[in-house]
C-alpha cells in the first residue's frame, strides 16, 4: 500500500566508509602466499610447522580424536559456561593441584572462543564492573591486545610500560618497575604474558616475577595473565605456569588468566580456551558465583557460547594419563624443534661473521624472536630474499627448517653487513 513518501535517490547510508588500511601479519601472508619465489620463508604467523615447514598434527590430538569416535560426534550447544569436565581439567592445568584442591572455589571460571575471547570478555567486564582507570600493557606485546581493549573497554585508558630494551636487546625490568612505581594508580589493571612472550620471546626470571607481585600487590592492580603458549616454552607444563601459581600465593591479588590452547595443542582453527577471575583470598562472601553469571551474561550477547570440538579434543587428553604423557612427548618435539632452529640460526650468523652479537636470539625462548632487525633489514629481506618477517622485526621461528635456515642466516648477514659499509 502506498504511503505517500516520494523516494529518496539511491544513496547508501554506507557510501561514506573507507576501507581501513591492509596491515598486520595477515596482509604480510598474502603477500607472501602470491610470491612466486621457491625460496621464500615465512617467518610471519606464529603457528607450529614441522622441519618440511608443514602443519603438524601432535600425536595426542589424532589419539584422543580415534577414542572420540569423531564420525559420531553429535553437534549439539555446550552450557552457556562451556563444558564442565573440560573446565575443571583445564583450571587445574593451568593452577596445579594444589591450588585447585585449596582455592577452586575462589575461582570462577568460563569457556571461551580461545585465548583472544577471554582477553575480550575480561575486558569488557572490568569496564563493566570494576571501571579501571589504565590497563597497563607491556610494549611491545601482540598487537591484537591493543585492539582488544580499545574495542571492548573503550572507558579505560590504553597504557605502556617498557618490556624490551632496544640497546641490550633483553628485558627491560628496571624500566618495567620504574614506570609503574611512580604511574600505576590504584584499581589498575595490568595485563602480563606468563611465558615466551609475544613478541619478544623475553620472559621475567623467578625473581622478577616475584617482585613485580609485589608491587602488582602493593598498587592493588588487577593481574591480567595472558596464557597462550603453556608447556609450549619450557617443554614443561608446570615449568610455564610458575608465574601465575606464585602470584596465588598473594591472598590480596585478584586476577585472571586468559588460557588458550591453539599453540600447545595445535588446535588453531578449533578455537578453545578459558577465562579464569581469582578473588581475593581474604574476604568473608566469596562473589565466585555472582562473576560467573556475569561472565555469561557479556558471553551471550556476544557469541552465546563457545565452540564444542575443540575442547571435546583438550579434554579427552587432560583426562587420560595416558595421552598426558603422549602431549608432554609432542610439547619435547615442538619446543625443542623450535630451540634447535634458534641454535642452528644463532651458529650460522656467528659463522658468518655477521656484524652485531646475535646471542639473544638463543636466550630468547618461545615461538618467537625479537631479532633486532631494523624496519629498513626487514624490507630488503622481503624484497631481496624473499624471507618474510613482521615489520618489528620479529621473526616466528617455527618457519626455520634444516632446509632453509642457512639461507636465512646468509639473507640477514648480507642486509645487515650494510651497516657497517
């Protein structure tokens, strides 16, 4: 039925919006995936490949998907809270027996789309409900933690404190303590990766980590632990969570941990993890229950609930000793694949007499190298030698074979013998 309206001309309400800029990792792999060269390297997305360079599947995964019985799965929804028996397996794994048996109570807990859901749910809730001046990350850190929380809790104001010292090429923990000594405020929150550190692979020694709980404890912050690479650093699983355990042992500190298990159990696409808040060990009404709810509520309304597969997979491994032990031998091929590549890279650069001193790239430990390459190397790695890392400098390690990696070191000798010229 005609209203009497004259049509306006045809316009879109949209015609105003650029695109945004192509940029980051993933704009990087396309250029590298139309490279024409056979001798490119892809040192650009942090995602575990064997020494032929190609995905690899841990040997616990593909046992734990015969036992499941993958062609009979069914594909109905998870609780809203995630699944129960991947949750209580998980939260132990990453707070240890101790802890869990002492304070699982005191910890609410929620599964989410992987290590980025939980870093957006964490943040959105905090800006909900406990409104933090500042979150405090480290610089540099992976990128996307910047969007996140720009995204998801735009009232809170975006914060550095120095994590890597350019000049040394190590961590920065004297700059670390001196910033948030004299700027954290109170009800802060701060945002640290618990092992092999993104993008730096530099990680705290016990020492450290013992006095920044300190002073986390001192300025009252709350602790945001970013979980993503358990097991994955050392080789050990309770090796990589020394840090959060530690910090549990504040009763005053309240945090989280957000858990991801795309690198330790290659499960990438499948996108499994879990968001963990610790109260404070020292009050009288626990709100485990009350975080919980709200978790689920921020959950909902933005994804409903998790995905299943992924952590049917996780859990049928965290449940078997058997298969525990099968995991813990492919965490030994993978970090130590990766600390052979670091040493193999390391002795060639050395061989070559390649100007500069190169041992942090063996003292850094991870998926990642922070390799002190400048933004001038990097280019004329990708335009002359088809060798393809982030603009930072930092190079995914995982995409150094016995094949390719004296090519590598020979490409960065001959772009940084430059300097010298």
């Amino acid at each position: 039925m005609a209203i009497g309206i004259t049509p306006q001309p045809e316009a879109s309400r949209f015609a105003q919006l650029k695109p945004t800029p192509s940029e980051g990792p993933f704009a990087l792999v396309s250029e590298y995936q139309i490279d024409s060269s056979p001798r490119k390297i892809d040192l650009i997305i942090g995602a575990y490949r064997d020494d032929n360079g190609q995905p690899w599947q841990l040997q616990a995964v593909t046992e734990a998907k015969k036992r499941l019985k993958v062609e009979f799965l069914d594909h109905e929804y998870l609780p809203l809270r995630g699944c129960p028996e991947f949750l209580q397996a998980a939260q132990r794994l990453v707070f240890g027996n101790k802890i869990t048996n002492k304070d699982a109570g005191l910890i609410a807990s929620i599964q989410t789309v992987s290590g980025t859901g939980a870093n957006s749910l964490i943040a959105s809730f905090l800006q909900r409900h406990t409104q933090p001046t500042n979150i405090w990350l480290p610089d540099p850190t992976w990128s996307n933690h910047i969007d996140i929380w720009r995204e998801n809790a735009p009232s809170v104001n975006l914060k550095s404190y120095p994590y890597y010292s350019n000049s040394t090429k190590s961590f920065d923990f004297s700059g670390m303590m001196r910033e948030l000594v004299t700027k954290a405020q109170n009800n802060d929150a701060i945002l640290l990766h618990v092992c092999a550190h993104n993008p730096t692979g530099l990680d705290p020694s016990k020492e450290q980590w013992r006095e920044i709980a300190q002073l986390c404890e001192a300025k009252n912050l709350f602790v945001i632990f970013d979980l993503a690479y358990q097991g994955f650093a050392s080789g050990d699983l309770n090796t990589d969570a020394w840090a959060v355990r530690h910090f549990c042992t504040y009763p005053r500190i309240e945090m989280a941990v957000c858990q991801s298990f795309s690198k330790n159990l290659g499960l990438y696409g499948e996108r499994t993890g879990a968001l963990y808040v610790l109260v404070s060990r020292e009050v009288s009404v626990l709100p485990t229950a009350a975080i919980e709810n709200h978790l689920v509520d921020l959950h909902r309304a933005n994804v409903s609930m998790a995905p299943r597969f992924g952590c049917r997979v996780a859990t049928e491994i965290l449940r078997s000793d058997e298969l525990h032990r099968v995991w813990h031998g492919d965490l030994l091929v993978m970090s130590g694949r990766i600390k052979d590549m670091r040493k193999a890279l390391y002795e060639e650069l050395v061989r070559l007499g390649t100007p500069g001193r190169w041992e942090h790239i063996v003292e850094q430990t991870g998926m990642f190298s922070y390799t002190g390459l400048t933004l001038e190397e990097v280019e004329a790695l990708k335009r002359e030698f088809h060798v393809y890392l982030l603009p930072s400098g930092r190079a995914s390690i995982c995409g150094l074979t016995t094949r390719n990696v004296k090519y590598a070191a020979e490409a960065i000798h001959r772009v940084v013998s430059r300097r010298v010229l």
